[in-house]
C-alpha cells in the first residue's frame, strides 16, 4: 500500500509501516513486531508511542505480556478532522497578520523583501541561514522548532547540521514539539502547549523565514528580508528563552 496518504495524516515512514504491519498482525508484542519489520525493540516501541498518541493504536496486558493492537481503521477519519481544525486555526492566523504585513509592505523605501518557496526550493532557505550567518559578525541564529515540519524539512539537505557545525555557526532552539538532539554549537528549550504548531521559525541577521504546510501538505516558505521585523522577533524570542 502506497503510504504517502499516511504521511499526509502525520505518520512518519516508521509510523506508517508499523501501523500497517499491526492492522494485518493483530495483537503483538514489541518482539513480534521487531521481528517483523526488522526494526530493533528500541525503535518500535517509540513509534508505537507516537501511534498511540495519534490514537490508532493501543494496548492491553495479557498474562504478563503487553501487547499492542491497531484500532478500528475508521479512527483515521479523527486525525483529517484534526487537520482540517489546524488549517482553520492557520487561517485565523493569517488573516490577523496580514493587516500587521501589508502595513509593513506599504511603508515605502523600508518595505520588506519577501521571497516565497515550496517543495523542493525549500532547502534554498535553509542555504541561505548558513550564507548569512556565515558572512555575519554574530554566527547565530534562533528556531523555534515546529515537530511536524521537522520531520520533513530537511529531506533535501539531510548534511545541514554538519554544514552548519563546520561554518561554525551556532543555534538556539525553542522546540514547540517533543524531541529533539543536540548536535554541537546548539542550545534547545521546550515551549510546552495543548496543540503542536504548524510553523517552523528561522530568525537570522536581517531576516526571518516560515515554513509550514499548505493546504495539500506540501512545504511552503517565506523569507522576509527586513531588519525591523528581525529584531522584534530577536527580542520577543530572547524574552521567551529567558522564561523557560
């Protein structure tokens, strides 16, 4: 079965084959499973967390066993509708900000430069933190890490933290999801909240850049070159990182 739809409802490749394997399995154990997909325990009981959190999946204690076994597929029909509030969240956002962006668009010589990007062009933002970062006297920039991009957003350019590490380059982190490593020259916080954000910050000297998903779950990305809104992201985030 084709698991790019499973991949539109969240699931990661893992996620999605452990999923699939369960439904035609029945109740199993992390060991049937393992054994089954040819995944260490380690890998399939985390995967098999973030099934249960999407609940799809659950779990029972027979004898002394816990097994875990697949829900109803009609469970699936939950988390479209959880997109589809996501996406009306979303578009209350937007329509808050673009009064803010579109007095910002018309103020003249100060007019920020936006540049728009999707799919594949994605990975030419993340180029374009490295080149600046690398080019400028402060070699940081800050994220606010969105768990859903991430998984996704660095498809076409899996080496940026090596690249990144070897420019020197150092990063501050507020993850809005779970999870994360460091990797070198990297602080991280977690941002604790009900609902996971869709949307994946870059504060880098002079400009700002969003990633999130459209409409059909595809990426999409903007650079907003603009010193102003720069800095009052830098201060709102430096507020934020000192709270937590």
């Amino acid at each position: 079965m084709d698991i790019n739809l499973f991949k539109k409802l969240g699931f990661s490749d893992k996620s999605a084959k452990v999923y699939l394997v369960l439904l035609g399995l029945g109740p199993s154990s992390v060991r049937k499973l393992s054994d089954s997909l040819d995944m260490n325990r380690g890998q399939v009981y985390e995967v098999l967390k973030e099934l249960q959190e999407k609940e799809v999946v659950r779990f029972f204690k027979e004898d002394t066993k816990q097994l875990f076994v697949a829900d109803d597929p009609e469970n699936l029909r939950k988390l479209v509708d959880r997109k589809e509030q996501e996406l009306k969240i979303i578009n209350k956002s937007v329509d808050m900000v673009i009064p803010e962006l579109q007095a910002l668009y018309n103020s003249g010589g100060n007019r920020p430069v936006a540049k728009y990007f999707k799919d594949d062009d994605i990975k030419t933002i993340l180029e374009d933190v490295l080149t600046v970062c690398e080019n400028s006297e402060e070699k940081l920039y800050r994220v606010y890490s969105a768990e859903k991009v991430t998984e996704h957003l660095y498809d076409n350019f899996p080496s940026f933290s090596d690249a990144r590490i070897a420019k020197n380059i150092e990063v501050k982190v507020i993850a809005t999801g779970t999870g994360g490593e460091l990797r070198g020259l990297d602080e991280r916080k977690w941002l604790k909240q009900n609902s996971k954000t869709p949307t994946y910050i870059f504060i880098y000297p002079g400009k700002t850049a969003y990633i999130s998903f459209d409409s059909k779950d595809n990426l999409v990305g903007v650079i907003i070159e603009n010193v102003g809104i720069c800095e009052t992201q830098k201060m709102i985030f430096d507020q934020v990182w000192g709270t937590l």
